[in-house]
C-alpha cells in the first residue's frame, strides 16, 4: 500500500481561480478533478497578494513551507497570519479568503477533503531519532522538508526535499532523519 511520490513528479497545475501555479503532490481518488476529487495535497507558491481560490464544501488547512509569511484576511474567522513557523491553520475552503505578504514570496501546502466525506489533520514533525508513526484509520501522507527515511513493512524508503510517501494506516512505519534530526508535515486523512 506504500507509495512514494517524488517532488520531480508532482504534477503542476494552474490555480482554479488563474492567479498561480499549484503543484499537485496527490489526489483522491486518482485522476480527479478540482470538481470531484475527495481528498487533495498541494503545495502552491503564492508571489502576490490577492484572493485564494473557493472550493464549495471543502475543509482546508494550510502551512507555509518557505518565505516570511502571509497575512490571510478569511470570513467569519477574521485575519490570521501563517509564518514557517507558525501552526498549520484550518479553515472552510468555501470561506471567502484575502492574502497579503509579509515580505515576499512563499511556498505553501495546502491539505483539503471534502466535508462529510473525508476529514483531515495536517501536523509538523521534527524527528532527532527514530519516531514511530501511528497507526490510523485511513491513509498517511508524510511530505519530508529534510533527507530523511522511513522504515515501512515493505522496507526502507528514502526521502528528500519535498518528496511524500502515503501509508496505509494500520502499516507500521517509523521516520528515520539522514542527519540529526529531520523535519516533515505528516497528513492523516480518515473517513468522516
């Protein structure tokens, strides 16, 4: 049930609204469009201030991966600001939603499922030895920001920048860093 997707492969899309480029790490099910998929990992960079794309009954929850930050005006939830190290934040993707830069381009990633269908968590790791992952009922997404392994059922697999790895969520895996300690977001995604 291992997949591995390489950064080299991602493939690279325009935003729904034209103001970007998105980069699509995985969509569920596979071939999906932006219409129908149920589930959605991207990373997008966003290089000017203006309005996100609306997804009509979509969940989504962004972090910044590099830059200084955005500040992001959403309805009904007010102004929040989304820095590297900030915690990813959750919000309606159907909320009408303003960004504005801190101090030039950023990189993104951008989780969304489709609401009462799918539900998600999106969290940052830092592993400075070796760090189980657990089990979950639903699939795992790990997307490495640092040279990294895991160790799966099948094996070890090895990870660099921006290259993700889906798990089943019942396999046992454990992230391994290259060097010290490694960083990466990891994506639960479960059945509502």
């Amino acid at each position: 049930m291992t997949r591995l997707m390489r950064n080299s492969d991602h493939r690279r899309m325009p935003w729904k609204n034209g103001g970007g480029e998105t980069v699509e790490v995985i969509v569920h099910p596979q071939g999906a469009s932006l219409a129908d998929f149920g589930w959605r990992v991207s990373m997008a960079t966003v290089a000017s201030d203006g309005p996100f794309s609306v997804f009509p009954g979509i969940d989504r929850t962004l972090a910044v991966l590099s830059g200084d930050g955005m500040d992001l005006s959403i309805e009904r939830l007010g102004e929040k600001r989304l820095t590297p190290q900030s915690e990813p934040l959750a919000f309606p993707a159907d909320a009408p939603t303003t960004a504005r830069l801190a101090g030039g381009p950023i990189t993104d990633l951008n989780v969304m499922t489709r609401r009462g269908v799918f539900g998600h968590r999106l969290t940052h790791h830092v592993a400075d030895g070796a760090q189980p992952l657990a089990a979950l009922l639903g699939e795992r997404l790990l997307l490495a920001l640092e040279p990294l392994g895991v160790s799966t059922e099948a094996g070890l697999v090895g990870l660099q920048p921006l290259d993700a790895l889906l798990l089943d969520g019942a396999e046992t895996a454990e992230v391994l860093p290259a060097g010290e300690s490694a960083a990466f977001y990891l994506v639960e995604i479960t059945a509502a």
